[in-house]
C-alpha cells in the first residue's frame, strides 16, 4: 500500500545547520540537556598535554584529564596519528562479526599488563559496560547471584552500576527500585575513622567486622558470586586504604569461594604510579575492570580476567555492537606505546610524591585541610571546619570555593566524596615537575582567597 501521509518538510534536512568549523557562531548552550552538571563553563578549542586551549586562546591547566581520562595527556601526537590513520581505513569491524588486526593486537598485549599468567581482555565502550560484565561474568561462573560492594563505591549509572554505587545520594536516589542480590559493606576510611588513630598505617576501621556482620545479617557468604572494590576509592572521596585491607579482603574471598572484582576504571593504567592499583599490595584479583586512561579518550573499556574463568562464558552470553571499535582499539594500542616509551608509570609516581609534598606543605598552614591524601597521580585535599564538633564536619561551602579560586587562576581541579567536600587532583601522567609547581602555587592563592 502507498503511503499517502504528507513528509513533513524538515524531514529532507534533519537538523541542517553550520557544520563543525563554520564561521558563524557556536549554537546556544541551552541545545544541551540540564542533566549535564557542569564544573566549568568553559568552550574548548584544542587540547595539548595537560592544557585545554579556548576558542579565544585562553590556557586551562587541565588537573581533571577529562575525569582521569587523558593520562597520556590531550591529545597526543602519536595516539592521535594512530587515530587518524585507522579512520580513514575502517571505522567500525564489528566483534561479532569479523576479525582486525589492532582488536587482535590490543587482547594479546592486554595479556601481559597484569602481573601472572593467563590473563584474557573481554572488550566493551564505558566503566559501567566494564562493571556489567565482570558483573555476569561473575554470576556465571560461580552460579552465585549476590554482589557486595562497598559504602562510598562508584561503579556507573546503568541500573547494575548504580545498584552498586553508593558514593552519593544523586547518583541513585531517583531510581529506585534497583537491582536487587546486592548488598554493602564498610569501606576503611581511615581519617574518619572512629576509633583514636587517623592515620592509614595504624588504622582502627572495623571494615572486616562489618563484612563478618554483613554475612552473618544478610547475606550467606556461599551465595556470593563476587565482592567489588576500588583499590583506592575514586568518586567516594579518593581514600586510600590501610595497608592490610585488600590482602586481607583477597584471603577473605578466597576462604569463601568467592570472586574479587577490583574495578580499576578510575586507578588503573598508570594513574597511581603502577599499571593498575591493586599491584601496589600485590594482590591478584579474579576480575579486573578497566576503562577511561585505556584509549586516551576514546572510548573503550574492558575486563581482565583468567582465560579459565572467561572460557566458561558461553558465547552470546554477553556482548555488545560497538565493544572493542577498531580505532578505539588502535588509540589503545598508540596509548600502551605511549605509557611505555615514555615512562608514564615512573613519572605519575615522580610527580605523584612532588604533588603530595607540596599538598602536605599547605595542610600545615591552612588547618581546614583536615586530610591529606593519595597514590600517584589519584591525589586529594578533604575540607573541613576546624574547632567544629570532632573536627572533621566536612565544609563543601569551602570546597567549592577553592574550586572555582582554582578555576578563575585556570586551573581545573573536581570535587569528591560523599558530601562534595574533597578537592580531587588528576593530573595527566606526561605532567611536568613545573605544571605540578604552577598548580601548587595556584592552590596556595586560591585557598587565601576562599578563606580558608
Ligand atoms: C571506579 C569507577 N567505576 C566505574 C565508573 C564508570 O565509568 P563510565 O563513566 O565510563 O561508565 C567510573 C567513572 O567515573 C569509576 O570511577
């Protein structure tokens, strides 16, 4: 039968207008949806290392990397070249249905970022996608249906991921009824913790007795399939943990046939000074989740785990149209190469330690610093009001302001934590002892003029 319904006229030109480059003027903000919270209002021309260049010129020193993205930093030659040259090859050979040679090269160097052997990659486009599959992944292969996180963790905003998160109230608060087979458990956040010692090596958090109370309240521990941690957490307020949480957790685990999901999505390729977080207490996950620093920004994200556990994933069980795109796979290729040739993992853990001197220098003059702390380049300031109640009331007023002093000097720095009262620190891995000097003499001005 014909279709005799009139066309409607703008159906021959949807959405015509100025391409990308045009000299007329940039389309109104307002064609972005609210949903977007922004931390800057800031337009973005060009990028080159750890900097972020206006339409107008005006230089950003970028200490966000796009949320821990760009660690090889903006931009860089050989990841973009590596880019383009893939583009204008092939821009999509999906998984399913054919092989390519950066895919094909991407798993076998994937093998051996991992210490130990017999690690296999399983590719998707997003921390969450990551976090879904170690998820099913998990369940499969221990036929278990119960997930544990921990209190404070970030692992996405699918439905699953969000389930999990619990960093804060806006990420999930909205969205119930979530998932369910999921339960939480105390994260050791040593400076707040209640006992006399703040301090990470003698710490006094009760984590393990909370996860003894949270088997023996809710959850059976043989219906577990898997506990899912951040070696350092990431949105929750960049805490490191005591020395002997994740070895102890990792025997915990183990006594109990249950999998451990470290999600590195935040703390891996390079950005504590080591190629994933969890090597710094040589622990070996069963399950590793990786994403943002793997493509320099494009996006691909992915799960390690042993090729015993990942044979047993029937095909078609899981999967996706676009995991393990061919340039994304050859961005991750250029971005090994970079992190290699140019010794990324020694220079986040240079200035890592320069960073966190310096940090801990303005914590003893300004005392509403009430913590100072980090891994690598995975650094943080947490604001507090001192003289008020304990000490530790967290101050998101001030942490604020110090981030827009910081923004208004051009540097760009990100809240965490819980009650938005942690400035986060994520320089890109190729930053120099002078940006890192720069950034410093920046703080110190933008923490006068916030009063702190
Ligand atoms: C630890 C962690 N897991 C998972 C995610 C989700 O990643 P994505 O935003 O790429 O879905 C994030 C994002 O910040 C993260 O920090």
């Amino acid at each position: 039968m014909v279709d005799t319904r009139p066309t409607p006229a703008t159906s021959a030109s949807p959405g015509r207008g100025p391409a990308a480059g045009s000299a007329e003027p940039w389309p109104d903000r307002s064609v972005i949806p609210p949903v977007w919270s922004r931390i800057t209002n800031i337009s973005v021309d060009r990028g080159e290392g750890s900097w972020l260049i206006t339409p107008e010129g005006d230089r950003y020193l970028d200490y966000s990397s796009g949320i821990g993205v760009t660690n090889t930093g903006h931009a860089h030659p050989r990841v973009a070249a590596a880019v383009a040259a893939q583009a204008m090859k092939l821009l999509h050979g999906q998984q399913n249905i054919v092989y390519h040679e950066p895919g094909l090269r991407l798993h076998e160097r994937l093998r051996h970022v991992l210490p130990g052997d017999g690690w296999t990659a399983f590719l998707s486009n997003s921390g969450a996608e990551a976090i879904e599959a170690a998820v099913k992944l998990a369940r499969i292969v221990t036929g278990r249906p119960v997930i544990i996180g921990f209190r404070g963790g970030y692992h996405g905003r699918t439905a699953q991921t969000m389930a999990l998160t619990t960093a804060k109230d806006v990420y999930r608060g909205h969205f119930e009824p979530l998932p369910g087979s999921i339960y939480h458990t105390a994260y050791p956040y040593c400076y707040r913790a209640p006992g006399a010692s703040h301090e990470p090596a003698a710490c006094t958090c009760d984590w393990e007795d909370q996860l003894d109370l949270t088997f023996h309240q809710l959850i059976y521990p043989e219906h577990v399939a898997a506990i899912i941690v951040e070696p350092i957490l990431g949105e929750g307020g960049y805490i490191v943990p005591p020395p002997g949480f994740l070895p102890r957790l990792r025997e915990i685990t183990r006594q109990n046939g249950i999998l451990l999901i470290a999600d590195e999505v935040q703390t891996g390729y390079g950005r504590t000074g080591r190629f994933f977080a969890v090597e710094h207490w040589g622990v070996e996950p069963d399950i590793l989740a990786m994403a943002k620093g793997i493509a320099s920004g494009l996006p691909l994200s992915g799960i390690l785990a042993k090729r015993e556990l990942i044979d047993k994933w029937p095909p078609g069980t899981h999967g996706g149209t676009y995991g393990g795109n061919v340039v994304s796979c050859a961005a991750a290729n250029a971005t090994l190469d970079v992190i290699e040739d140019e010794h990324l993992l020694e220079n986040a853990a240079a200035r890592g330690s320069q960073f966190l001197a310096g940090l801990r220098g303005l914590a003893a003059r300004y005392p509403a610093i009430g913590d100072v702390r980090g891994l690598g380049l995975m650094l943080a300031l947490e604001f507090v009001r001192p003289g008020v109640g304990d000490g530790r009331v967290p101050d998101p007023n001030l942490t604020r302001r110090v981030l827009a002093e910081a923004l208004e000097r051009k540097l760009i720095i990100l809240s965490a934590g819980t009650y938005a009262n942690v400035a986060r620190i994520i320089p890109p891995l190729v930053t120099t002892a002078a940006e890192v000097d720069l950034a410093l003499s920046i703080l110190d001005e933008s923490l006068v003029a916030a009063g702190a």
